[in-house]
C-alpha cells in the first residue's frame, strides 16, 4: 500500500502528505533567441506563502511568466495540484486555480475601479464576492464608480490584487506588489497577504522589497542567473543573512 501511495504521489506530482500546489522542476524560459531560465526547481505547499528573491534581471519575473505559459518558449515541467501545464495554453493554466498579479499592475484606464474588479472571468468556485472584496479594501469601496486613471498608485495595485480575488484562483502570483508604494499602502498590503494566507490561499510573490517581505514569507528562494541557488525556511533568516546580502546587498 505504501508504494502505491508514494507511485501515485510521484505520478500526480503531489507529494505523500498531499500537501505541495506547485511543483516546478528543471524549467527552462526563452524570450527569442534568448535563454532566461536555465533549470529552475522549486516547490510550493498549500497554503504557503514563498518568495523569491533577487537582484533585477535574475529570472524571477520570468519565473511567474513562464508558470502561466507567458514566455516565448518553455521546456520542463510544471506542476499544478497534480496537473502537468507545460504544453497547456495560458488560458488552461489559469483554469487550474491561478491568478497573476504583474507588476505593470493592468489596470485599465476607460473601466471604473468596479469595471475592472467585475473583468476577469471565473476560474473556480469560492471566489471572493464584491462585498468581501470591499470589505478588504475599503479605499475600492469609496473609489468604486473612479475610471482607472484617476486612481492613486496604492489604489491600482489594490485594485490589481483585489481583482484576482473574485476569480475563485487559490494559487496567487504577485510580482513586486510593494513597489513604489508609500509606507502605509505597504502595510496595508501586507495585512492583506496575511488574511490570505489565514483564508488558505497560496501565495508566490516576487519582491525587492525585502523587509516587506521577510515576515510574509514562510520559506524563501534566491535566484541568480535564471536559476535557484538557495531555498530555506522563515526559521532560517538570521542563519542566511551572510548569503542575503552576497546575493542581494541586504
């Protein structure tokens, strides 16, 4: 029983306590002629929040993208909650419960803030209604009947976040969230990973920012060169500050 267990674990992609989401094993990413990603592994259990770390141009951007199936070229393996999505079109990889934060944010200008959160198609069941979403930021509530354009830079990124929450998507792709953004429009965005996180929803985040960051994530990854050098746990931090700041000057 046991080694059918673990057969069907390795099959499906799920590890034996049932508990990894995502799976990404020896993926490659290729934009033209050029070699973005070369090799990236790394994995992601249900309900965990892990960042990915590194200077700009490290891949980790490509790394979401490529997730989505955005990039140009992809090879290896990704693995959704037991879903291999690596010749599956964006679309179809979306339906697996994912949604995409980018950091250009998307918001679009001719659309009201509530436009915009009613947008996005549902990709699964137990979507955040609008009222939950308002409830969770306030400021979209006040601002709900604004076009796009007349929102403050802490306003789109809520926005762009809080639009993602309605699809029903449980596996968050957030790329540089904080960037930019005031002390407060910070903090306010880290409370809301944290309710997140405490709703069971799985989140992946790109950032610079580390000390937003570091108290969200429960383990870490760093990237250089479009490839993972490390991956540790939150319990690690003050054991890898040496290594944080030879890769990333903090």
């Amino acid at each position: 029983m046991a080694e059918a267990t673990t057969a069907t674990a390795h099959r499906t992609g799920l590890d034996e306590s049932g508990t990894e989401l995502l799976r990404v094993s020896g993926l490659h990413a290729f934009y033209g002629e050029s070699h973005i990603l070369h090799g990236v592994d790394f994995s992601v259990r249900r309900g965990e929040v892990v960042t990915l770390l590194g200077r700009n141009g490290a891949g980790r951007t490509t790394t979401l993208k490529a997730i989505l199936g955005l990039v140009g070229r992809r090879t290896g393996s990704v693995m959704i909650n037991g879903v291999e999505a690596i010749d599956l079109p964006p679309h179809k990889i979306a339906q697996l419960g994912l949604g995409y934060c980018p950091e250009e944010r998307g918001i679009f200008a001719s659309l009201s803030c509530e436009e915009n959160l009613l947008l996005p198609p549902t990709v699964a069941s137990g979507g955040m209604t609008l009222e939950e979403i308002y409830a969770m930021f306030p400021n979209l509530r006040e601002r709900r009947s604004s076009p796009g354009t007349r929102l403050s830079g802490g306003e789109q990124q809520m926005l762009a976040v809080a639009r993602i929450l309605r699809t029903g998507a449980r596996l968050l792709l957030l790329d540089e969230i904080s960037e930019g953004l005031a002390p407060v429009i910070v903090q306010a965005l880290a409370r809301t990973i944290r309710t997140l996180r405490d709703k069971g929803l799985t989140i992946v985040m790109v950032e610079q920012n580390f000390r937003f960051a570091a108290p969200l994530a429960d383990r870490f990854y760093v990237m250089e060169h479009g490839r993972i050098v490390e991956g540790f746990a939150a319990a690690q931090l003050q054991d890898k500050r040496a290594l944080l700041h030879e890769y990333l000057g903090v």
